[in-house]
C-alpha cells in the first residue's frame, strides 16, 4: 500500500510538472507571436529613407520653386488709323457728340500678358525684358497665392533682361544663384515657369550647347549668348530659371524655336544676368560698348577655320572713323585672338566706351593695326 501511495504521488507530480509546462509554452507562443508582429521603429533611419528616395528635381524644386513668380502685365492700347479725309474721327469730342462707333480693331483697349519671373533679392525680380516692355501694370503673384503690384526698375532690350521692384514687405523667398561658367554639356537642366498661370510647371533635359549666338538663330536685333538645353521651355515660361541639378539658377529662360528644329530652347547665363541686373538696379540702364560694325562668320568647308569678316560699317561711327571697312578680317581685338563674332563682342564689351582699344586686321594681303574708341550703342544712332 505503501509502494502504491508513492508511485500515484510521482504521477501527480509528475502530471502537475507536465500541465505547468504545457501552459508555459502555451503562454511561450502566444508571447512570441505577439513580439514577432511589432514593427521595430527608428524615427531617424525611416526620414532618411524618405529623404534619400526624394529625386534630385523634386529637392532642386522644392529649393527654388517657392521664388518663382507670375507676372501679368496689362498695357493700354489706343490704336485709331483713320484716312487723311477723316479728320472728324480723330477727335474724341465728335466720338461722343455722334455716337460714332469705331471699328474694333481701332477701339482703345486693354492687353493683357503674361510671363514668369524669380525673386533674387530683397522685393526684386528678375524677367524678360519683351515680357513687361510697354506695359503700363504690373501684377506679380507669389507661389503662395500672395499678389503685389510691381515697379518697374529698368530693361535692357538688347539683353532682353529687367528687373521689378515688389511694392510690399519681406520676407521673400530668394533663389539661389549659380555660376554659368561651371556648367558643362550634359549637365542636367530644370525649368521651371508658370505658362498659362500653372504655377511651378517643370520640365527635365540637359544642357545641349554653350555660347550660342543670337544671330546663328536668325535674331540680330539682341546682344547676348545663350545656353541651349532640350528642356521645354513653354510659351509663358519666359523670365522664369533655368536650374541646375542643385537648385541654383544658370539661366534664364528666354526663347524656344519654333518650325524647323522645334524642340531647342535657349536661355540666358545668369552670370551675364547678374552684370545687367546690377546696372539696372544702379543707373536704370546699360551701358553696351560698340564700335558700330556688323559681323560676319565665315567657315571654310570642311575644316575647322573660320574668320570674322566686317559686314558693314555704320557712317561716321568709331569704326568708321578709325578707317575699317567692309570685308577687313578681324584678327585681334585687345588681346584676345578672334575665332568667331562672340569674341569680338566680348572684347569690346569688357573694354568699355571711352578707352581706345587695339584691334589688328587682314585686308587683302597686309596686316592693318588701328585704335579704336567704342562709344555706348545709345549714341551711334545720333
């Protein structure tokens, strides 16, 4: 009875043993399923795979977009073209006496316009100058749904650059401006605008070429060099930036083709930008130093030489007057070896009005050195 008693004792125990263990896996399970469906959380690694998954454009955008602006123009217009024998319609006191209707091609009207443009300073932008010429308002609107009146600072045509003053109170959100003369062909190129009103469109390509002429497209009345990119630069875009990789400002977007070769747009560096920008703010104006010659860019088929020959000469100008004349090859201007039209630009231009400048000449078979004076372009017309 005894031996009975102790082996039913060791199997109660034993049973208890095996119920405590079966329940603790039991609870060892339910335990493990519950820490195995916790997410492990790290605040810091999780923004950093947000942020390192965000596209260089996004980030290039984010950084300048908010700078971007509109700006609607409106222009009066009073157009009244009438026949010599039609005197009566002239004056506005016979309109109203008669009830005379004008035609409504000839009726005073309202143009509006639109463009873009970017704050780089305090209250200033910086646009096309064909955007806000002859305009007589100005209405620039923030990316924020801000708008404000805008004054008119100064425009360079020749450049086709003007700046705006915002009339209102900071802080505004500035662009950040780059270096043109760091970029390369291939570099990546943002644009960015407000065609139609569509605030901060943007579109993607590369830089294409470098150191365009205006005359290679045909446009012979502006003087500057234009950076060619494949990103679309939409009607409205114009003043708008051109961004590098970065978000910094190369250019400003100033004209697409159209026709033959659609598909090229052009802006202009931001490093010539800030030149004129900086006399307009100053003076109002820009001072270009001429000599009053028109260019020719000749190349030899099938090589690479090219020459600069004179094309014209501007009666009683400082080329005139130093004795240049039609079909002389510019060989030297300064000290800069001449290879194309731009470089002659460029000499003058850095040389400036009222200084003589040394340029060495081919006519014919003799080598010719003259000293010429450049004057601004303001007073070759007079």
């Amino acid at each position: 009875m005894f031996l009975k008693a102790i082996i039913r004792g060791k199997l109660l125990n034993f049973s208890i043993k095996k119920l405590f263990f079966l329940s603790y896996l039991a609870l060892g399970l339910i335990n493990k399923s519950y820490v195995i469906s916790q997410p492990i959380i790290n605040k810091d690694l999780d923004e950093k795979s947000k942020i390192s998954n965000i596209s260089f454009i996004t980030k290039a955008v984010k950084k300048t977009g908010p700078s971007v602006v509109t700006i609607d123009t409106q222009r009066f217009v009073k157009n009244k073209q009438f026949s010599r024998n039609s005197k009566i319609f002239i004056d506005p006191y016979f309109e109203r006496l008669f009830g005379l209707q004008l035609p409504p091609e000839n009726q005073p009207r309202i143009e509006q316009s639109q463009g873009s443009g970017f704050i780089f300073g305090d209250g200033l932008v910086m646009t096309n100058a064909h955007v806000v010429n002859g305009s007589n308002k100005l209405i620039v609107g923030l990316s924020n749904g801000a708008t404000y009146k805008g004054k008119l600072i100064g425009q360079d045509l020749l450049t086709d650059l003007a700046v705006i003053k915002l009339k209102g109170k900071g802080p505004w959100p500035k662009a950040k401006l780059g270096d043109s003369t760091k970029i390369e062909v291939g570099d990546w190129a943002i644009a960015v605008g407000n065609p139609f009103g569509l605030e901060n469109t943007v579109t993607l390509g590369i830089i294409s070429n470098l150191n365009r002429s205006v005359s290679q497209l045909g446009i012979y009345d502006k003087k500057f060099e234009l950076i060619q990119t494949d990103a679309a630069i939409n009607p409205g875009n114009s003043g708008g930036p051109l961004l590098n990789s970065e978000g910094e400002v190369i250019g400003i977007n100033t004209l697409i083709r159209s026709g033959p070769g659609a598909g090229l747009s052009f802006a202009i560096p931001i490093n010539k930008a800030k030149n004129i920008a900086s006399q307009l703010i100053k003076n109002g104006k820009v001072i270009h130093p001429m000599i009053g010659i028109n260019l020719i860019d000749e190349n030899y088929f099938g090589t690479n030489k090219s020459i600069v020959k004179v094309g014209y000469v501007l009666p009683n100008s400082p080329a005139a007057k130093s004795g240049i004349i039609i079909n002389d090859i510019i060989l030297e201007v300064g000290k800069t070896n001449i290879n194309n039209s731009s470089d002659v630009i460029n000499a003058i231009s850095n040389n400036g009005i009222n200084k003589f400048i040394n340029i060495t000449l081919k006519r014919k078979s003799k080598i010719i050195k003259l000293k010429v004076k450049p004057t601004d372009i303001t007073n070759l017309s007079k």
